[in-house]
C-alpha cells in the first residue's frame, strides 16, 4: 500500500520507523533484530536509508595512492524486499540522485516495481565527504526535483527509451525530504522552501523532515509551507539523543540546532545512561505534542539501534 493511502485510512497518528543497512559482514538477521522490538508498535511502514560507497586512499608501492572502495552496504532494494516477505509491512527504500546514471534509476525504479514496491523516497544525497560539495554522475541528476520528476515519468509509462512502446506505467508514491531549519546549503528558508515546492509541484506526494528538537521550527516550517502552496502531508522525523557525544556530532552531521533546556539537562548528566533518560523523555513530550497537534505519522530516525524508540512508542502507542 501506499504512505498516502496509509496516511489517509489513519484513525490515529501513526507510528513507522526508518532503519540503516548494515555494513558489509552482517546478516540480514541484523534488520531483524532491530525490528523486531518495535513490530507490537505496529509500524506502518518501514523506511530504508541508501548509502553510497564510501572511499579510503590505501598506499602502493613507490609512495603510490590507489583509491579503494570499502563499506558498501548491503542493497537497499534486497533489504525493502527482505522486510516486505517476512513483515508483509511495506517498505519504503530511499532512492539517491548521487552516484546513479539516470539509467541506474531507471533499472532500480524496473527492480522496485517488479518486487511490488510501490513507495520511493526521492533524495539528492550528500556532498562529497571530503569537499562537500555535490557532484552528480554524468547523465545524472543535480536536484531531487530531477528525480521526482523522472520517477512521474515512469509512472506515465514514459522510460528513457523513447522507443518503447505501451511500456507498463509504474506507480510509485514518491515521499521527499523537507528541512524544518533549513537545507545548509540554501541561502535562505524561503529559497528552500521554492526549490520543496518545486519537488511537489512536480509530483511528490508527501514530504518527512529532518530531525529537530523544538517542536516550534516543525509548526513554523508545516505553517510557511501552507502559505507557499504546499498543500501535501508533512511526516515529522524524530530523533531521541543518546549520548553526550551527540551533542555535537548531530548539529554538525545534520544542520540541526539542540534546545538551550535540553543541552543543559544533558550537561548534567553523570553517563550515557542518564543522557538516554533525558533523551527519552524530551522526546516523548515532543511526541505528545505532535499528536495533540494531529500530525499524520511520527517517523522514527533508529539508527538501527531500536531500544530508545521502543520506549518512547510504549509511552505513546
Ligand atoms: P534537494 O531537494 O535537491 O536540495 C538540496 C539543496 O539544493 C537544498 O539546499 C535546496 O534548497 C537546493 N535546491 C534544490 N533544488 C534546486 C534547484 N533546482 N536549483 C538550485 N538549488 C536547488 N541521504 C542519503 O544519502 N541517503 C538517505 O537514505 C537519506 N535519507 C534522508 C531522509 C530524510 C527524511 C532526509 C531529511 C534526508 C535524507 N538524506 C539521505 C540526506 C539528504 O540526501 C541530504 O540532506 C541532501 O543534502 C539533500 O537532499 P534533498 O533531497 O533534500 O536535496
């Protein structure tokens, strides 16, 4: 089924979580095991992250670098197809414009619908680690309104061959990625607020934040984003913080500011133990919050550790 259709048949805010594939050398019992304490929430649907190949400069002969691959993870694809047939949950796999040919997204998008996989979150991906700066592949997407747009295509029955003829029509609901603090590369909130709209203008169905820690930057996005014209749902992601390390290493990764109350209360904190307790709670009160408010669905950043979020759904749902 489709997170639309989900979100519409809803008589109460849901609950879906998003989960990493492990790195290369684990088993699938892995995705197991991280949700399988989380499956009496009832999940609605499960998103799975995608990650590009990461690179390490290994040193040759003769003072030599050669530029080696490591840490490709598991397909993103096999894992949603893995979840579906042991969950019957659905799944929803992320789909980057960052190392993909727009061929490459055709034949994943071909794959995706030939295993009934009917959602697709639509993403640029990151920069370079190294520069930070996003380069798409030759014949590649620069934007994720690109790949919207390609993926609306194929729901058209519209491929890159324009000489196929009656090709089958997917139908893919497509979720994009909004940023209640902004996107750190766009100049402004109301320049990436046009570039969001662009994205649903185009044929996004729904958009899911970034994680943020103050409610009040979610209602200010989802209002400026009603007065933009942007009239799709709005899934807010969480993230509870568990550990001190966190502080900083989440502002930084993600862009995202932590309350001044809640990095004092962390501050306090004899161990990890007693920030995950702080954590927990700042979280669940975000989350009584947003229910109140009536948000569609509150989706879960576990980072595949699912403990924290575990019991921040036994307090909710
Ligand atoms: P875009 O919508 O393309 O926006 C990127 C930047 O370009 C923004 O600053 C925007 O304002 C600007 N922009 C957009 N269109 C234009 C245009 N036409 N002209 C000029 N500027 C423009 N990353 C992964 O690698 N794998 C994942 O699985 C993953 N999952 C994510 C899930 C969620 C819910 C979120 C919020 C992020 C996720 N990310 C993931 C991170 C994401 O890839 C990065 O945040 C990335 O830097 C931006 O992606 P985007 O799709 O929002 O980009």
């Amino acid at each position: 089924m489709k997170v639309t259709e989900h979100l519409k048949n809803a008589k109460k805010t849901l609950f879906t979580i998003e989960i990493l594939p492990p790195v290369k050398g684990k088993s699938i019992q892995s995705i197991y095991d991280a949700i399988d304490p989380l499956m009496e929430f009832k999940p609605a649907f499960i998103d799975v992250t995608y990650h590009r190949e990461e690179y390490v400069y290994k040193k040759r002969e003769r003072g030599l670098l050669e530029k080696v691959a490591y840490r490709k993870r598991p397909s993103t694809i096999s894992i949603c197809a893995a979840i579906m047939n042991k969950y019957k949950i659905d799944a929803v796999p992320h789909l980057i414009c960052g190392g993909f040919s727009k061929e490459d997204t055709e034949n994943a998008l071909i794959d995706l619908n030939f295993l009934g996989i009917e959602n697709v979150l639509a993403l640029r991906g990151d920069g370079d680690k190294v520069t930070g700066s996003f380069i798409p592949e030759p014949n590649g997407h620069r934007y994720g309104d690109e790949l919207v747009q390609q993926i609306v295509c194929m729901n058209n029955g519209v491929y890159l061959d324009d000489e196929l003829v009656d090709a089958h029509p997917s139908s893919f609901c497509i979720g994009v990625a909004g940023y209640p603090e902004k996107h750190f590369e766009a100049p402004n909130m109301k320049t990436d607020l046009k570039f969001l709209k662009a994205k649903v203008d185009k044929g996004a169905h729904y958009i899911v934040t970034q994680m943020f820690f103050d409610n009040k930057k979610f209602f200010d996005f989802e209002k400026a984003c009603r007065e933009m014209g942007i009239n799709v749902p709005i899934i807010p992601g969480l993230k509870p913080l568990t550990t001190l390390k966190q502080l900083t290493t989440l502002p930084k990764i993600f862009h995202i500011d932590i309350p001044e109350e809640l990095s004092d209360e962390v501050l306090k904190c004899k161990n990890n133990e007693a920030v995950r307790q702080v954590g927990t709670e700042w979280m669940i009160q975000q989350c009584k919050e947003l229910i109140a408010r009536k948000v569609p669905c509150l989706h879960f950043y576990t980072m595949s550790s699912s403990e924290p979020t575990r019991q921040i759904a036994e307090a909710l749902f």
